[in-house]
C-alpha cells in the first residue's frame, strides 16, 4: 500500500463517467428555451457545459432575481434526474478502471460543479457510490470548475500529490480546472474533440476508458 501513497484517480461525473450530456441539453432547452435561449450541441458545448448553475443563471437570466433564477434552474436538475432515471450506462471501460484503482489502492474522488443531488443520483445509478472516498461539489465550495479549488479539495482529502494523479474530464472548464490544478488530465471525447480538449490543457484525449492507448497509459501509472 505505502507506494501508492500520494496517487489519485479524480474524475469529472456528467459526460465523464457517463455521457449525460444530450439529457442536460434536453432539460436546458425545456426551461431556457420558453425564455429565448435554445441550444444546440455545438453552443451547449460552448456555454453550459461544466458551468455552475450559479454562472448560467447570471448569463441567461439575468433580469430575473437570484431566488427566481435558483427556481428555474432547480427546475431543470428536476427534469434532468427524471430523464436520467433507469437509463445511466457507465462509459465503456469505466468499471475495468475502477477495479483496477481499487486492486491497485489508488483512491478514486468524483468532483464536480454538478448540484449534490444529481452527482449522489449518477453515482448510486451507476452503482458506484462506494468506489469513490470523496465527492466534491463544485457549488458548495467559494468557486466551482474552471478554479482549480474542486480538484485542489479533492487532492486533499485523499492526501495525494498533483503531479502523482490523473484527472478525466469532458469540458473545457473541468479541464482547466484539474490542469491549474497541477493534475495530469486526460480528456473523454464525450461531447469535444481532441484538439478542443488539448486546447483547454489536456494531456491527451481518449473516447472511453477502454481506449487501448489510455489503458497502457493508466496500467503504466498503477504499476
């Protein structure tokens, strides 16, 4: 156990761990789009994607009061976990890891900007509660993803150094997030490209978790 003292495995929930990127945008527009934002994949990628609550409701309702936009939104994560319910399927490859983090006592932290509710929803939806030793939630810290705080937090808790771990993510603000952080980062071609997510500060991109090339990366970590 004592070598694998300062390693951890930090991942993103939605679109990292399971790609519910396309329910999000479905709830979005069904709130949003009565008020005259609808979007599509490409500007959901660009505007809502990995942002707090907190920051969409200051862009899209700004003429609204703070409780009102907080309604709103909660509105949408009602949608969203009524959507998601009974139809989670964990990324390709995903559990292969898990096991292998476990097996190997590298500790595993969820962080994310996502509200409570829905990261305790995925993650006993995916039956994986149990796996991770914390969960952070970007909203109830002072600032969420892209600040490095989430994953600083997480590094903590788990007592692990940066530059030891990896972190998986799929938005440019996660991304951003975990690299101020220090923390290696691999990007989940969920929802952006590979050149997008190497833009925001990835060190490489794979499409799921069994990806040949990440799982010789990662098998070459572990060891």
């Amino acid at each position: 156990m004592s070598d694998s003292i300062g390693r951890a495995l930090l991942f993103d929930i939605d679109g990292t761990l399971a790609n519910t990127d396309p329910l999000h945008l479905k709830a979005f527009n069904q709130v949003l789009g009565p008020r005259g934002h609808v979007f599509d994949h490409a500007r959901f990628s660009k505007e809502l994607q990995g942002f707090s609550n907190a920051s969409i409701g200051e862009r899209f309702l700004a003429d609204e009061a703070l409780e009102r936009r907080a309604a709103i939104l909660g509105e949408k994560e009602e949608i969203f976990r009524t959507l998601v319910a009974g139809q989670i399927e964990p990324l390709p490859g995903l559990m292969a890891l898990l096991d292998q983090g476990d097996s190997a006592g590298v500790p595993m932290v969820a962080v994310t900007n996502a509200p409570r509710l829905n990261a305790e929803l995925l993650l006993s939806g995916l039956g994986i509660t149990h796996r991770f030793k914390a969960i952070v939630i970007g909203d109830e810290l002072p600032h969420g993803k892209p600040h490095p705080l989430p994953y600083q937090e997480g590094l903590r808790f788990v007592g692990a150094s940066a530059a030891a771990s990896i972190a998986f993510e799929d938005s440019r603000s996660g991304v951003q997030s975990a690299t101020a952080a220090g923390i290696p980062t691999v990007g989940i071609r969920t929802s952006l490209s590979h050149a997008d997510l190497v833009a925001a500060g990835a060190v490489t991109s794979a499409s799921a978790f069994d990806d040949p090339d990440l799982v010789a990366r990662l098998a070459a970590a572990m060891a």
